[in-house]
C-alpha cells in the first residue's frame, strides 16, 4: 500500500494541504496540547501552593493562639482564680462572679479569639457552671473528661450539640490543661476558640470555586473544620493520602474525580485538606481545549478552502496544460492539436504560463518548418552537384584520350581545352569535400575561364585582384565559378570584345569577401530583388552552372544568414555580385549539416 502510494506522487493540492498541515496545523496542535497540559498542571500546583500557603499562615496563627493561651494560664490572675487555697474561703457566688468577670474581661479585649474557663472539678462549683454555661454535669462530657484525665492539649470543634446556649454555629478550640506553675498540680481547664470568622477570613481566600471544599483534619482523621459545616471521620480513602506533610493527588471523591491537595500544619497535628472535582478546576482549561479544537476545524476548513481555490485556480488550469502538452508531443507538436481556451486571457502567471506555450508551439512549427525546408533545399543543392561527379573516371579516361589524340594529329587548341576541361573536373570534384581553399577555388575558376575563351568567338577579358593573404584560406567549392559565369552569359555577352570582367577578393571586417564586377547593360530593379529569392520563381529561367540562387542559398545554409550573396547593379553602367564568406579555422576540410 505505502509503496503504490509513493509510486503515485501527490497532486499539487494535496501536497499544499499536507505541507499546510505539517507547518500550521500540526505544530498549533502540539501547542495547544502543551499548553493544555501545561495549564492543568499549573492549576494544580497553583492548587496546592494556595493550600500550602494557607496552612504556614493558620500554622503561625495556631502558634499564637496557643502561645496567647499560655500567656493567660500563666498570669497572676489566672493563678489566684484557680488557686483553691486562695479562694477556699470566698462564697460560692462571690468566686463565680470573679470567674466570670474575669472572662469577660479577657474577651472583650480580644477580636481573634474567646476565652472559657472550667474548675478542673466542675461539680464543686455549680453555681459559676450553671450561670456562665448553663450546664453542671461537665465531668461527664467526653472531652473534658479526657483532658482532666489525660492532660494532652488538642483542638476540638465545639458545636451546638456540645452546649446549644452557648455555640450559634461551630467554633475552633484548642484545650488545655491549666497547672500551677509552682506545684505543677492540675487546676482548671482553659478552652481558647478561635472566632469563625477569624478562621474563615484565613481559609476562604483558598476556596476558589463554588464546589470546592475546605477542611482542618487532626490526627485521629476527625474534622474539626470544614466550610461546608459537614464534621465527624473522614472518609476512608482519604486516610492514606493524608499521611504525607504535602499532597496534590487525583483520586475519586464522593463520586467525583477530584483534585487532593493537602498541607500539614502545627507539625503535622493538624491538616489543611482542598477538595475540588476536577470538572470545576478544569474548566477554564475546557473552555481552551474546545478553543483549540474550534481552531483547529478552522484551519482543517481552510485548508480544504485554500486546496479548492487553488484546484480550481491554478492546479486545474495547469494539470490541464500539461494534458495539452502530453497531445502536442504525441502530435509532433502540430498547431492543429492545440486546443483554444479562455485562461490565454488570464493577466496572471497562468496565463502568462498559456500564452508562452502558444508561442513556444508556433515557434516549434515554424523551425519544424524551415528544418524541413532546409533539408529539402540541401538535397536539391547535393544532387545538382552530383549532376557534376557521374563517373569522373570515365571522364578522366575519355578527356586524356581525347587530349592525345589532339596533341598526335598536331591540334593544340583542342588540346588545351580538353587539359583545361579536365582540371575543371578534377578541381570540382575535390575527392568528395564541401571545403577547399581560395587557391584552388581560382584554379578552377582560370579552367573555367580558359574553355569559354577558347568557345566564344569574341575575347574574353578577366581581371584577377586577389590578396596573398586569403589564398590558403579554407573556402566552400564551386560559388566563384557560377557567378563568373553568370557574368559572362548574362553581362558582358553581348558586349564583343568591350565585355570586362573584374574579379576582386580579400578580407574584411565579416570574412572573406569577393567582388565580380562586370561592364554589362545591367539588372533591371524588378528583377535585381527576385534574383536572390528562392520563393520568386526566377531561378528556372537562368542558366549557366549552379546559379545564382544555387550559391547563395549554400552559403547561408552552412553559415547563417549573415553570409551569402549581394547585388548591386546599375542600368547601362553594369552589375557587382558580392559574395561574403567567412574566415574558417585553416584546418576546415568537412561542413556540418
């Protein structure tokens, strides 16, 4: 599967879609999902350093309480009331009222906490038990029989069951055991309960949603504290987690998942415990994970958008190009193949990409076309000089024959042409190459030259202005010889023996150039701007060689449009044929096609 898969490349589109993914969508992904992460844990580290915190701060306030509770115990006022030598002689009803005035006393000087004093043997003093609490069988409530019995301090929660006169709501205190300070004897009990909105104004700033709860645990895993006023054991899975000084644990609670956190106060006799389900704490943190996700089907959306607009904007007009690509090449790149659309139209890259195959094609049609064209006329030139090689040693053996036969019966005019034919022939031919050198190009041309002498009736007057220099330069055979013999048929024929012809050669500034100038009646100028042209018709009424037309169209063919031929005539004053051919590397002897 993976390996057809690899086989067939994506489509542009997909591949935007995946490298959209791969640079946005994916790594906003792995964002969000740390900072997710990152915000659950900072919550419930927040959670916990709250209640950390909370619990030094009720550490140090429970310090004080208690050192504020010792200071009282142990005042001289404390002392004297519960010292029963002192006051055995001092009326029932006189030392209740000093009990409680005393106590009052105390209270109305302190905000934090309430001051209640008990006779370590309650039932000797009714009448202060009856009017301070309301109450006189005290030696029979629980928890003061353990501390008279005990003596180890601890903190209690008294509440309306304890004494309904006295508590409106429940309060924290912590009970001691008052002893004399110079006989050490047990004397009363001293019971300092911290006001609850004291205590409340130190744990509900940790209390930060509605559904979480806040509690002081002691030792024996009783609450002594809660903010939703539910006292008694705790649960049982909550035992083991408490053991720790600190905590921060996910565990289920009451039937909810929720978030433990727990610090231990007053040296471990006390617990601050946080219990918030998770869905509260968590829910800003939801509120961000739906965020991600929104954002995230966002640009999942987009992204099918983006590969849309582009499928329909760029992908398509393209996969469509290159379908018409695909045709032209099966087609040979033919014009008729292209189909026509409207996206030629379009002013972006596109169209732009459109136009440019449109032009590419036509150009493609147009060097297809003068390739073929190019080949056509280099066929005609090759068996137009063939016409020239048919069985060059027959020729030869003829031509020699003739030539001793002439020179047997004392003939010498005859034998020089038949010399002068020959040479004409070997120099031609030159073993078969396009290239020969300007030396045996004039050679051949003096052959030439020799035979119409010896032809015409009338003389033949030629003029050689040829440079040292040029004379062993490469040179494309058989292109002087056409056009002087154009010179002599058509320009000078029927001039007698005033014809002239001059044939100058040399180099400059773009090659080698030659010029065969003759004295004849000249070109007519309609005729002089078709003579060069191979599309006039012209060519098939001239004769004399290969032509004018015949040169001209080699030349350009092997070496660019640059070079070739050039006509200037006169009317009556005569005609200049100039030929341009450039300056090859001295050992040029083959042409390429």
């Amino acid at each position: 599967m993976i390996k057809r898969w690899l086989r067939y490349p994506m489509s542009m589109r997909y591949r935007f879609m995946f490298v959209f993914f791969i640079l946005i969508a994916i790594p906003f992904a792995l964002v969000g999902y740390i900072a997710l992460s990152k915000s659950e844990k900072t919550i419930h580290n927040s959670n916990l350093d709250s209640v950390v915190q909370t619990g030094k701060n009720l550490d140090n306030f429970f310090y004080y309480v208690r050192n504020e509770q010792d200071k009282i115990m142990a005042s001289d006022d404390m002392q004297t009331l519960f010292n029963d030598e002192l006051n055995g002689q001092i009326d029932e009803i006189d030392y209740a009222n000093k009990l409680i005035a005393y106590t009052d006393t105390l209270n109305y000087a302190n905000k934090l906490f309430k001051i209640r004093l008990f006779p370590l043997r309650p039932d000797e003093h009714p009448v202060y038990m009856k009017s301070a609490y309301d109450v006189a069988a005290m030696d029979q409530v629980p928890w003061f029989e353990d501390i008279v019995a005990n003596g180890r301090s601890f903190w209690k929660v008294f509440g309306t069951e304890d004494h309904s006169s006295q508590f409106v709501q429940s309060a924290l205190g912590s009970v001691k055991r008052l002893h004399s300070l110079k006989t050490f004897q047990p004397l009363g009990i001293v019971v300092m309960e911290i006001r609850p909105s004291i205590l409340a104004e130190f744990i509900y700033p940790v209390k930060q949603l509605d559904n979480q709860k806040l509690m002081l645990v002691n030792k024996n895993n009783e609450v002594i504290y809660s903010t939703d006023d539910k006292y008694g054991e705790i649960e049982d899975s909550l035992k083991p987690v408490l053991l720790a000084s600190q905590v921060s644990k996910t565990m289920n609670y009451e039937g909810k998942s929720s978030l433990i956190s727990a610090s231990a106060v007053m040296d471990g006799e006390l617990r601050l415990v946080s219990i918030v389900p998770l869905k509260d704490l968590n829910n800003p943190v939801a509120v961000l994970n739906k965020l991600t996700l929104a954002f995230l089907i966002f640009y999942f959306l987009l992204s099918i958008f983006l590969a849309g607009y582009l499928t329909v904007k760029y992908t398509s007009p393209i996969s469509s190009l290159v379908r018409q690509m695909k045709v032209l090449a099966r087609n040979n790149f033919k014009e008729d193949s292209l189909s026509s659309t409207k996206l030629v139209e379009r002013s972006d890259e596109v169209g732009w990409l459109y136009r440019g195959m449109h032009n590419m094609i036509g150009e493609i049609n147009k060097l297809l076309k003068e390739t073929k064209e190019s080949e056509k006329r280099k066929k005609q030139l090759e068996f137009q000089v063939l016409a020239y090689q048919i069985n060059p040693h027959f020729l030869y053996n003829t031509l020699d024959t003739i030539r001793w036969k002439a020179e047997a019966h004392h003939i010498g005019e005859i034998s020089e042409i038949v010399s002068s034919l020959g040479s004409l022939f070997r120099l031609s031919l030159n073993g078969g190459k396009e290239i020969t050198n300007v030396r045996r190009e004039l050679e051949l041309l003096k052959a030439y030259v020799n035979i119409e002498k010896v032809r015409q009736s009338s003389l033949v007057r030629i003029t050689y202005m040829i440079e040292e220099e040029i004379l062993n330069l490469p040179f494309m055979r058989l292109v002087l010889q056409p056009l002087v013999e154009n010179a002599i048929r058509h320009g000078i024929a029927d001039k007698g023996d005033a014809g002239m012809i001059l044939i100058q050669g040399g180099l400059e500034e773009h090659g080698i150039c030659f010029r065969i100038t003759d004295n004849g009646p000249g070109i007519p100028e309609e005729m002089r701007q078709t003579l060069l042209d191979l599309a006039a018709g012209t060519r098939h009424d001239r004769e004399g060689g290969l032509g004018l037309i015949n040169v001209h169209e080699r030349l350009r063919h092997y070496f660019g449009d640059a070079y070739g031929l050039e006509i200037e005539s006169e009317i009556n004053k005569g005609t200049t044929i100039i030929l341009w051919h450039p300056v090859l590397p001295e050992d040029t002897t083959e042409l390429d096609s």
